[in-house]
C-alpha cells in the first residue's frame, strides 16, 4: 500500500443543458472528453444531475488527484478546458473546486 499526503483534488462540474434547450449529446461529451484526454492521463467522470437556476439537467463531474507541487499547473489546464466547454456547449459557467486530500493506493 502506498499512501499519498499533501495531495489536491480539483472537481468541475459541467451542465449539459443549453440555451437554445438544447442538451450536450452523449456523442458531444465523449468528443470533448477527448479534448481532457490530451491533457490528463489519470481523472474520474461521473455522471450525475444538476441544477442551475432552479432547473435540474443531466451533468458530469470531472475529478483530478495530483500532489500539491502540481496545484497551480493542474488548476489552469483545468480552467482552460472549463473554457473550451463554456465555449463549444455555449455554457455560462463551470464550476471547479479544489481541496486537500490524503489518500493511499492499493
């Protein structure tokens, strides 16, 4: 076992509805996952549902571990696909949050 301290867990959080009451297609997601992809070989998606002023859509949370030496580099590739997303699906926001985490691998 190996047990990891000192560690930042980033999650950001991405609606599929859209303005035009549209929603981000399965197809479309998986596209953009492609995009992450590139830029991270080791995250969690999790689907799940959400709600943005007041109406519930479908959502995928994507979760990044990296040591704390990795923060500020992590944090802004993060942002920048954030932006990508906002950008493609015509999004208004992603929320991304960050926290200290220990852990262990088995």
């Amino acid at each position: 076992m190996s047990y990891a301290e000192n560690m930042i867990t980033f999650r950001a959080m991405f609606g599929r509805n859209m303005p035009d009451g549209l929603e981000v297609s399965d197809a479309a997601m998986t596209n953009y996952l492609k995009a992450v992809d590139r830029v991270f070989d080791c995250y969690t998606v999790t689907d799940t549902v959400g709600i943005w002023k007041g109406d519930r859509e479908l959502s995928f949370i994507i979760e990044i571990t990296v040591p704390v030496s990795e923060e500020y580099l992590t944090g802004h590739k993060l942002a920048a696909l954030a932006e990508l997303y906002k950008l493609e699906f015509d999004q208004e926001a992603v929320f991304i949050t960050k926290t200290h985490t220990s852990g262990w691998f088995v």
